[in-house]
C-alpha cells in the first residue's frame, strides 16, 4: 500500500475499491500517517527495496543458465553483502 496524499479527497461512487480507499482515508485522517505505516507494515517495503538495491549493486544479472546454479549464484551474493555490511558494522564495547 501506498499512503494517500496529504491533499487527498474522498471518492464519491460506491465501487468496493473506492469504499475500501475512502474508509483508508478516515483512517488516517483520525490515527496519523505514522501510526498507519506501522499498522500496515509500510516500512518493511522501504526495507526490502533498499536491500534488493544494495543486491543488485553486487550485480545486476545472473551468469549462470540452469536455475539451480542461479540459486546457488544468489545465495553467494547475499551472504557477499551479509559479510560486507559485518565488517562496516562498528564494534561497541561499554567503557565503565
């Protein structure tokens, strides 16, 4: 889902896709555009297209023809960025 626009209006017609809109707009007209973006798991797609951005760096196709070796292509390059962002990640020790 997409969150609707802060200028936004309601839809007048009684199709069950603009019901559907408009009792979104209700919504978060009453709890708050941050409030739905949690509810509705807004933030878990900016997530996974930064992470599918970050993959395709490494890469943008796959050289192998048979579909198990693709498999097994993808797997390197996803455990290549799990190393990578393992060795950027600063190590933190607690000073008393």
């Amino acid at each position: 889902m997409i969150p609707p626009r802060k200028n936004t209006k309601p839809m007048k017609d009684n199709k069950l896709r603009s019901l559907e809109r408009n009792e979104l707009l209700k919504t978060v007209k009453h709890q708050g555009k941050t409030t739905w973006k949690k509810w509705s798991g807004y933030h878990c797609r900016s997530l996974v297209e930064t992470k599918m951005h970050c993959i395709k760096l490494l890469g943008d196709k796959l050289n192998a023809r048979n579909f198990d070796s693709q498999m097994d292509e993808t797997h390197t390059r996803i455990a290549v960025l799990n190393k990578f962002v393992e060795l950027g990640r600063p190590h933190i020790q607690v000073v008393t």
